[in-house]
C-alpha cells in the first residue's frame, strides 16, 4: 500500500509537490532535490505533514 506525501522546499517552505510513498514501519521522512519555483533554484525538498 502506498501512503501520499507532500514535499515542501526547505529554503522558502514552498508546498510545491506531492509524490507517493511505500507504507512502512520505520516512517522516515523522504527528501528530494527539485526545482523551486519561488525560489527559481534547484533546492532540497522534505517531506512535511
């Protein structure tokens, strides 16, 4: 089963993107580097709740 998650930059606290994630035990907060189209950068992006 697969959980959804929203992904803020970590710069401007943007929610620019969502994006699904395998349902485990260990609920590790994920992080990609994605364009921010506030920020107009490549910027690292964390999963927020």
């Amino acid at each position: 089963m697969r959980k959804k998650a929203v992904l803020a930059c970590s710069i401007c606290k943007s929610r620019n993107y969502t994006t699904e994630k395998k349902k485990s035990d260990n609920e590790e907060r994920i992080g990609m580097k994605m364009f921010c189209k506030v920020c107009n950068e490549h910027t690292l992006h964390l999963e927020t709740k």
